[in-house]
C-alpha cells in the first residue's frame, strides 16, 4: 500500500512540474492544467506498470 502512494506522490511531482513548465503567460491556465493530469495519469500507469513488471506489487 505505501508503495502505490509513494508512486501516487511522484506522479504529482511529475504533474506539478510539467504543468509549471507548460503554462505561459498568454495562454489560460486550464490547458496547464489538463497537460499536468495527463503526465499525473501517464507517469502513474509507468510506475505501477514498473512496480508491476518487478512482482512488487
């Protein structure tokens, strides 16, 4: 259980700093934030994904 949330706090790193980096000036700030929930959704997949390859999980 710690390490799914461990993967789910990684993920919102990920998410977190992909949409800083996505979001302009000119741009509004929903489409940082759609970009941000898809790398929180993918980087998620890719780590349980890993964990699961691994028999971790």
């Amino acid at each position: 259980m710690l390490v799914i949330v461990v993967c789910a706090l990684f993920s919102v790193i990920v998410a977190m700093v992909a949409g800083f980096v996505s979001h302009s000036p000119d741009t509004p700030a929903g489409q940082a934030v759609l970009y941000g929930g898809g790398a929180f959704a993918s980087c998620l997949l890719l780590c349980l994904a890993v964990l699961k390859a691994l028999k971790v999980l």
